[in-house]
C-alpha cells in the first residue's frame, strides 16, 4: 500500500516516526510558566510582594500556610525568623534572574567571540581555545567556587564570575563548530573574493547564521544557572545571608523539613518549575528552530 505525502511527512528519513511535545501544540504553555515564576516577580517584586523579604517577626515565626490553616497575610507561611516566605520567593526570582542574565551574557560574549576566532582560523589559535575550553569543563566548578568564594568572599559579583568562567568555554565550543560548518560555504568565500575584511565576515555572514542554535543554548543554560546559583548557595559559597535567594532558602529551612516544611518546600517548588519551564521551552524553540525538524 502506497503511503500518502501526509504520512510520509511525519515519518524520518531513518525511517521513525517522530512523536511531536504537547508543547509543540501549545507553545504559550511554558512561555506563560516562565512569565508566572520568574520573568514577572523579578521585575515587579516591590508591587507583587505583600511584605518585606528582610523583615520579620519572632512573634509570627513558622506559621503554616494559610491554606493549611495559618494567618491570610502568609499565603505561603513564614520562617523561622517570621519573615514571609512569599515575599522572600518572589525576591528569589530577581536574584535567579540576575545572575542568570548577568553570567550568560558575560561567559556567552566571550565564548562566542572565542569560538569564532578558533573555529575560521584555526591553527594555533585554535589549538589554545579548545584546550584552555577542555581544561575549563574537566576542572570540577563546584571545587572553583568553593575556592574563588573563600579568596574574596561569598557574594552576587563572585557567582557571576564563577558561572561565566563555566559557561564560556560551553558556548566556545558549540561556536567553533558551527563556525567550522559555515567557513567553507559558498557565501563566505564570496564574501573573501570581494575583499570583506575578517572581523567582517565573522560578525556579519558567519555569527547570524547560528542565531538560531545560540538561542536555544542559551534558554537551555538558563535552566543550569539557576540550579548552579542554588546549589552555590545552598553549600554557603553563593548568594550570602540575608538575601532571599532559593538556594539559601531551601539550606536554611532543611532542619524545618519535617516540622514546618513549607520553609524549604516553596523555594524548591520555585526552583522545580523554572527549571522545568525553560528547559520545555528551549526544546520547543529548538524542534521550531531548527529547519531540519521543522521539515518532518
């Protein structure tokens, strides 16, 4: 039997039939999950938080919920020093989304530009970025911020610094390959014929052709900061006390796990669906992306 065009579409060329995400149909489903946890309350979180994330009090420490029967004014309860843990989560999403933005532009600026020189040059140039970028991804990065946070403190610029010293060499890499592919294409040996300087060529044929593959690296990575930055935090080598970070929630309420486990719940659930909601979207973007996928 003779399959229709529409049934071979859906079918690969290796011969199995790809199975299309649910957030393929409805792609407003993570955008609106990323909007609701992280992109709004860390831009409005004067205006959406009730209370302040710093200030409590001993009077109303470890109040429940209040749909699990504590006071109205603590949707999500309090902690041990009476502080409202909703404040404190919505403050968390700006911490998150700070360092997030903050350590991927910086370590994307400079493995992009990296893997770009590495990638159309090659040579020794090359031969120094991959190795200073295998060295960089074997070194253990919890090990770099435990000592990086002992030699000048644990604080915001310190986790910036550590998570753009990982990322870097991870967009190095992904760059020089896709800048090995489009080196040799017809458009840049055009570009070479007609006397368009290097620097030229690089930024103005070769860097827009992997917008696509960038993009969705970096939603990816965004996903990765913000356990990184948590789990930085959690150890005592991140974000420093008071500041209403998830990571440092969660390590402070984890002796309240069984006693008041609202404490250390909500700020992981924060960090539980962040993650989740990038992570779908940047599969979403690349299944959208990538024109390869899109033809199947």
């Amino acid at each position: 039997m003779v399959s229709s065009p529409r049934q071979k579409s859906g079918i690969k060329a290796h011969g199995r039939r790809r199975v299309p995400s649910i957030f393929q149909r409805v792609p407003v489903v993570p955008l609106l999950i990323i909007l609701l946890v992280l992109v709004i309350p860390a831009l409005f979180a004067e205006f959406i938080a009730p209370h302040s994330p710093f200030q409590g009090s001993l009077s109303q420490r470890l109040k429940p919920p209040a749909f699990f029967g504590g006071p109205s004014e603590h949707l999500f309860g309090t902690d041990a020093q009476g502080r409202d843990i909703l404040s404190r989560v919505i403050f968390g999403a700006r911490v998150s989304a700070i360092v997030a933005a903050a350590g991927i532009l910086i370590g994307g600026a400079v493995g992009v530009t990296l893997g770009l020189v590495a990638g159309y040059f090659g040579g020794w140039a090359d031969a120094v970025i991959s190795r200073l970028a295998e060295v960089t991804m074997s070194v253990p990065i919890i090990l770099v911020a435990i000592v990086l946070a002992t030699a000048i403190g644990a604080s915001f610029t310190s986790v910036v610094i550590i998570v753009a010293l990982y990322l870097w060499s991870v967009y190095a890499r992904q760059t020089r390959a896709e800048t090995l592919k489009w080196r040799e294409s017809l458009f840049v040996k055009r570009a070479r014929v007609i006397g368009c300087s290097n620097p030229r060529i690089l930024f103005r044929h070769i860097l827009p052709n992997m917008v696509n593959t960038l993009i969705v690296l970096v939603t990816l990575q965004v996903g990765f900061v913000i356990v990184f930055e948590a789990s930085l935090s959690f150890v005592g080598v991140g974000i420093p006390r008071p500041n209403p970070a998830w990571g440092l929630m969660v390590s402070e309420g984890r002796q309240y796990v069984l006693s008041a486990w609202w404490v250390p719940f909500f700020p992981g659930l924060a960090i539980v669906l962040t993650v989740l909601a990038f992570n779908l979207l940047g599969d979403w973007l690349r299944d959208h992306l990538d024109p390869k996928l899109r033809q199947v």
